[in-house]
C-alpha cells in the first residue's frame, strides 16, 4: 500500500513531471482572498486594554512553567524572572513590551511552486488543510486509524482543491511509519504529492532541523535564501495552563533562529485548560502567546510570528470538547482585535464537533468560519476536512469545506459599483414586469455572474428526487473519489527530486530521529 | 382533522386557559438579542450613494407600473408623474427625498401577550419563523401540500421555541382552508394556539381590515390604542421588475392609514427579475422599495415602514433560485446600509434552497443568517422551518432553525470584561499545568456558564455509536415531537376569547373575503 521511495513507481512519476513540465509552466492558482471591510470588534478599546493588562499581570505575576532549559537561560539573559528551583518562569511587564512590534505584520510564506506562496498578515487570508487527525474517515471505509495511504490521498485530494492554500499539517497521521522516520516519509509525500506551503511538526530538534532542510531543498534555493524567505511554518501549542513544554520550545528556537514561522496556539478551552469565563480564558490564551513572542522575539527579533487564538468552551455535563459554538465566534472576535493590537497576523480554525456529516458539522464549521472571517483572520487552521472536534479527517468534509471556503472567498471579493454594474440600460430595457434573463447584459455575463457550489443542489424537487433523494454527504463522497481519480501529480524538478530522496534516504540510514520526545 | 370553531373542543380548551391563567401570569419570554457591534459595510460611503443615485435615476426615469388607481391618485397628488395611458409612474427626486426620514427609525410590533411585543429597528433583532410555504414535511409524513392540521402544529411547535420572537406569516399554506375564510381561521389559529406578534397577508381590502380587527380583539384594546400600537405587520412584495400590483398596493394603503407595520420587500433574484449584477440588483430592489416608502409616507406620515432586501441569485444554468449564496450575502450587507442609510428598520431572511435536511440545508442557512445579522438585519424573516427556497416548510428544520437563532443570540450578548470576568484569582489558583474543572470559580458558574444546544451532539465518537449513530435529522426529528407533545396553549381572556370567535363567525357567515384577488 504505502509508496515508499524505492517502489518502481518513481521513474513513471518522473516522466509523467517532465511531460508536465514540457507542456507549460505549473498551473496559476487563484489570488488569495483579502477582506474587504474592517474586521468587527467584539470589545471596546478599553475592554481590550483590560484582557491585555490582565494578561501582563498573569505572565508578571504566575509565571509560566517552562520545560527547557535553553528557553529558560533566552528568557533569563533577557530579564525573566527564572525560579532557580523549579521550572516557573516570571514575565516583567518591561520585557514583554519590549518584544511587541518586533515581528513582522505581514509577510510571505513560500511554496516550492512560486503561484502557491502566500502573504499572512494584513487583510489576506490563507486557507489550510485540516490537521493532525488521529483517525481518517470516509462512508465506505469508515472512521480507521491514520495510516499512509489514506495520508497521500488526502494530500492528493486537498491538492486538487484551489481553496485549500496550503498544508497546517498532516491532514491524518501516517501512524503507521515508525516515528523515528515518519516526519521524512510524510514531508516527502507533502512536498512532491502537492507543491502548496508546509507545515512541518515541532516534534525535537532533529525533526524540525529536517524539516527546515527538506523545505530548503524542494524549493531549491540556498541557506541564505532560506533564512530571507519562510518557507515552512510550525504550530506550537502551549500546555494550557500556562505551560511550555520542551518539544515547544525546541520548535520556537529552531525556527525562529531561521527565520521560519512560529504560530503560538494556546489551547484554552474554557472550563477546562482556561478558566469557565471567555474573557478569562482569552486573558490567558493572550498570556501564553505573548510568551511565545517574548521567546521567538528573543531568539531572533524580527522574525516571522503568528498570533493564534484556539478558544472555545466544553461541554460542562460531560467534559467534552465543544465546537462551533457562540463562545468560540466571541473568542474568535476578540483574539483578532488582540492580534491587531500586537500588529500580528492572526490564526483561527474551521472546526466542529460533529462526529458525521450531519447539519451539525455544517452549521459548526460555517459558524467559526463566521467567527475566525469576521474576526480578522490571516491563516485559518483546519480549513477543510477537520471532524469530531479534530479526531478524525473526513474526504467527504475535505470538499464539503473547501465549497465553503470558496463561498467566502466570493463573498469576501470587493463589491463592485460602476455603470456596467448598476446596470442602469439593462433595467431600462427590461423595464417594468419584463424578465432580465435574455437581456444583453445578463447574456454577456451569465456564464460567469455567480459563483457555482460544487456541493449545493439547486435542482427542484422532482428532479432531485427523480435522482435518487442524494444529500449533500452523497454528492461529496462521489466528487472526492471523481477528484482522487483526476489528480496528476505537481511537476518538480527532477535534480530537486533527487536530492530531496537522497536527503530522505541518507536521514534514515541515520536512523531518523529520537523517538523520546 | 381541522379544528373548526365549532367543535367541542372549544369548552376543554378554555377550561385550560383558565386554569393557565389562575395559575399565574404569563411565562416571560427572553429579552430580544441586540447587536452590540456596529453592522457590516460592505461598499463604501460613495458606493452606497451611487447606488442610492441610480435608485432615484430609475425611479424618476424609468419609473414603476402601479396596478392600482387609488395608488395613483394618492402619488399623482403628491407630484408623482402618473402616466394617462398606462400603469406608468413616475417620481420625481423631490418626491422621494421628501419622505425619507418620516418613518420612525425604530417601533413597537405588539403582541397579545406584552411579553412577546418586539422592537423592530435600531440594534434589536426578532426573528420569525417560515412563513408561506406551499407544503410542508417532517420525515415520516414526506413532503405533502399545505394543510390547517400541519400549520396548526407549526404554530403549536413554534409557540414553544423561544428563539422564534414572532409570525412572519403562515409557516404553511392551510390550503384545505376555502379561500374565502381561510385568513379567518388561520388568524384565529396564530391567535389563539400562540400569543406571539402576528403578520397578516395583503390579499384584497377585506382581508386586511378582517386582520387588524382581529389583532385589535386579541389585544383588548380601542381602535385608538390599535392605531398608537402597531399590532400586526405585512409583508408587501413588489412584482420585481418595477411592479406593484393591486392587493400590495391595497396593503400598503391600509396598513398604513391604521399605522399599522408595511415590510416591503422587492422580489429582485439577480439574473431573472432583477440585473445579474449585484450592484444592479440591489438598485432595483432600493428603487421598488422607495416607491413603497413614498405611498406609506404619502397615506401616513410616519406610519411604521421597514426596508426588505431578499436580494439573491438564480443558477444560470436553470433559472433554479439560489439561496444562502455568496451573492446573497454581499446584497444582504447593502441592503443594510441602505435601509441605515434612510434610518429604516431592516428585514433580511435565513434562507436555503436544499430540499433535505443536510449539509446544504446547514450551511446555506447559516451563511444567510451571517449576511443578514452583520448586516444589521432587524427583522428576520423565515428565521426557522425553511426549506427548498420557500417551497416548503419543515417541522424538523423549524428545530434546528431555532437553536441556530438561539445560537446567534448568545454570539450577540455583549462581552463581559470585568475581574470576575477576567478570572484573574482562578487562574493564580489553578496555576501551570493545573485544571479548572474543580476550582471554585468555575463551580459556581458552570451551570450557565455556556449556550446548551438542542441539536448539537458532543458526546464521544463511541458512545454516540453504542447510540446508534444519530445525525442532527434525527435528533430535530425527536425534538420537535417530544415539543409538540408538550405544548400548552396560551392563556387567553375568556372575554376576548369570545369576541374573537363571534367575529370571525359573523364574517365567514358574510361569505368571508372575494377570492378574485
């Protein structure tokens, strides 16, 4: 089942990228979208102003545990308060000001394929895949376990979809490569199955210095090129409460030394990790991503940090994670206006709860995209495909989400008001009880006026029962498998192929990495 | 299977309203949500007044066909250029600048129960349920045409869900109803199964003044009280393009002249009544919505008037309408500012064109309901039940309609930021690497601490499955039963119990209404 570099498949794969490569240049992706009106603040100026002193009490004040010893002596060497007998690190008020500012507001993340770069910050937003998921589901297979093929073929699927910008991580767990090599095998089919940007997981020193170094080579640039250009990004999600665990802290130094990017998640999920309040668990969550900065800023001032924000609430009768719900949409609004205030990109999630494709995981999924859009968001994690409050990946929910993504995508296109638009002569033609379909301005703009779902069935209800009463779930499970077989593979260039396999090849005659973290 | 007035049930129900009514007052309904950010602008100040400035160009050049000679005579009189030879009107800039401003910016709609009164304007919203459908469904029973027994349970069902704030109309058509007398029984019903505020449908001169008798004898009041406080509201569509047709011009005339509500709302899908541009629809609907605004504020200065915008897309492939569309929610945040801009109360919908309870029923509502509540919707029409863009009514989507407004509504409550709020004590208490579950603050809010859904399933993938893996569809589909089985009729005065039902007596043995309408 699993492709493993040494399969007779890679001289076909070659011929069929260098037949692509003869015929044209890579396919143009899409602009990314960029929102056209303010973001909407869900607290006063002086409200904000309260969870950020609330914040710089708790990092002054509590401290934060951290579990690294070369964290604790960049933040000491910087004016923490570092507990000599424990791991409790105190954050002076000066010290966190001082790195407000120094990280970019916008910048570029670079794909191997130039079209698939994006810009996060500022008023654009860049889509990723679901992430991190467990277990893989579809209808016929059902809900399984993580495992490569299913890993490709979510890779390959997401590929195929223009509304998923770039990689927020392995869509599933490829749980069935041995951890020590898995982060090789799974950047290579990341890197050569797609050409969009990467995430790469801060799983130790070992895997993100690979990581960096695979980066490097698929975009066949040098190491000082690398270090001007981002071209990878990690998640680092603190221990909420207010810890930072050694896995995370590696991630933080490592990239931030080569300017790579460090997006901090808080995990704060209110009654839970952070206190029942939202406004508390923002406090905190604000807390924790400040201390990331601090850190990042240390290392390397200037370079690339996101701001994330990931709170929502529990269930309070059973402990259960909830999604999509109004607290999250109100943590959603209030984590971008903090971001804005840091001048930080800002990261929030599609997600929901549901364990099928149901209403639910509909009106869950379109109610945090309402509140990470609407709250300003410049890189949304989990975009398309996350169930089940992230332990499963769906195929059916990849395209479901990536129909989603592209309707916000056409809602966010500036509306446009001029002549042609207002259509003035059109309503004079058609005048009063006439009818604006055969019409020279609807006929010269019919074919593309409005944007066309590859989900929504608006045919009437006859016809659609006449076609077998299908539900959105059906038209899903059959476009994801019609999208699978019509993949083709992104070209790249055979000499970066093969350094990229040979840099595989050689890590894992090395043994790969520690499988200690 | 119909409950007609004459059956003996009529003792029993009583009986129960008596006892309901010893028992104690009415049961207080929750505060309505308002919006506690501004609204959306999705064009610019300047954009906004081309739009308005093509509007005036339309309705002074083009003009509207009015099918109503009193209609014509009232705007002729007021400097409206009638034309001698056909339907034509035209309105001068004068004209239409004369009347903005007159109708007040925010009312009262009132209810028979003061309790369930709304406010429709300013930062309020009050959401409806369907209204008008032609079938209805619910799984077992399939989809079936409109009938009193379905609408009598719609009602029963929308009675007990407390995020529906009032009747856009009837959920569904009670067709087995002779037309004639069908607005008198299905009044009687809407006023005698709930005790929320009513809409009644402009179908001919008899119709509306049986209606604002009927919410007269409900309320228990003067007509000098009934013309203080607005008691019931109409929804007037015009025949987009550029039409208004008797019976809407009928309603408008005597709504108004009681001071009663007119929601005008031009019918304008883009590409079929309307241009396919947006920019060009949204101008035609701001034109037929003036024109209304210009005959209310003719016959009444002042009287009660909310601008509807329903502007959405046909499917260019079939004409099929299009609903909760990208397109629809760009329109939807115009349509807002251009109802602020004339400091109009605004109507929007919740709107999905699916003909199943699944994904596209979920996502497309959710989508309308974000157009419409960042735009500043202020009356929400079809808030809850529906379906097939209009063409049915369902009794398991009226459910989960309901906790999505219920959802919304807790999205809207403003954010609390205050030391309770922020928490600061809990999290110093719990500290690095501790758990909220047990600490006092969170003890002593958990219980409320967050919105509980209806539909939403958040137990664990397993035990869902030990279940019987429910979808949302079959827990709405439980839901609404268990609710319907519970519903209690509301109290109502024996007194005015009586006059209702001698009314509506006398008028049906008057022949009811013509039906030639």
């Amino acid at each position: 089942m699993e492709l493993s570099l040494e399969t007779s498949e890679r001289p076909r794969r070659r011929g069929r990228e260098e037949r692509q490569r003869a015929g044209g240049a890579a396919p143009a992706s899409r602009p990314q979208p960029r929102r056209p009106f303010p973001a909407v603040n869900a607290v006063s100026a002086d409200q904000l102003e309260a969870i950020h002193l609330a914040s710089l009490q708790i990092l002054e004040e509590i401290g934060l545990d951290v579990l690294h010893a070369e964290a604790k002596a960049i933040l000491k060497a910087e004016g923490a308060e570092v507990d000599p007998g424990s791991d409790r690190v105190r954050f002076p008020r000066g010290l966190v000001e001082a790195k407000i500012g120094l990280a970019p507001q916008s910048f570029t993340l670079h794909a191997r394929n130039p079209a698939r770069s994006v810009v996060l910050g500022g008023d654009h937003l860049a889509f990723c895949s679901v992430a991190s998921a467990p277990n893989v589901a579809d209808r016929e297979g059902g809900r399984r376990p993580g495992n490569r093929q299913d890993y490709q073929n979510l890779i390959r699927l997401g590929h195929t979809l223009d509304s998923i910008h770039l990689w927020g991580g392995y869509p599933v767990e490829p749980a069935d490569i041995h951890a020590s090599v898995r982060h090789l095998d799974a950047l290579w089919d990341m890197l050569t199955l797609s050409d969009k940007p990467i995430h790469a997981y801060s799983l130790g020193r070992e895997r993100n210095l690979d990581a960096i170094e695979m980066a490097r080579i698929a975009r066949g640039i040098d190491q000082e090129t690398l270090e001007r250009e981002p071209s990878l990004f990690t998640i680092i999600n603190s221990s909420s409460p207010l810890r930072l665990d050694t896995p995370m802290m590696e991630g933080v130094i490592q990239m931030a030394r080569r300017n790579q990017v460090t997006v901090l998640t808080p995990f704060t999920l209110a009654g839970a990790m952070a206190p029942v309040t939202i406004a508390g668990a923002v406090a905190q969550q604000n807390a924790e991503a400040l201390a990331g900065l601090v850190l990042a800023q240390s290392v390397r001032p200037g370079s690339p940090f996101a701001y994330g924000g990931f709170t929502s609430n529990v269930d309070m009768k059973t402990g259960a994670p909830a999604f999509g719900t109004p607290e999250q949409m109100k943590a959603a609004l209030v984590g971008g206006q903090l971001a804005r205030r840091y001048s930080l990109p800002y990261r929030s999630s599609n997600t929901c709860a549901a364990n099928t494709i149901d209403v639910q995981a509909a009106y869950e999924s379109v109610f945090s995209l309402w509140g990470a859009v609407m709250g300003g968001v410049n890189l949304l994690m989990h975009g398309a495909g996350w169930m089940e409050g992230g332990l499963h990946a769906s195929f059916e929910k990849m395209v479901i989400d990536a129909d989603l993504l592209d309707m916000i995508t056409h809602f966010l296109m500036p509306f446009q008001v001029n002549d042609d638009e207002l259509a003035l002569e059109a309503v004079r033609e058609v005048g009063p009880g006439g009818h604006f379909f055969g019409c020279a301005h609807t006929q010269a703009r019919y074919r593309n006026a409005f944007f066309a779902p590859m989900i929504s069935d608006w045919r009437n209800y006859e016809t659609w029962q006449e076609a077998g009463s299908p539900t959105g779930y059906d038209r899903a499970n059959r476009l994801y498998k019609e999208r699978l077989a019509a993949y083709e593979e992104p070209p790249m260039d055979p000499a970066i192929r093969e350094e990229l396999a040979a840099f595989v090849a050689k890590r894992k005659e090395e043994g790969g990495a520690p499988t200690d973290f």
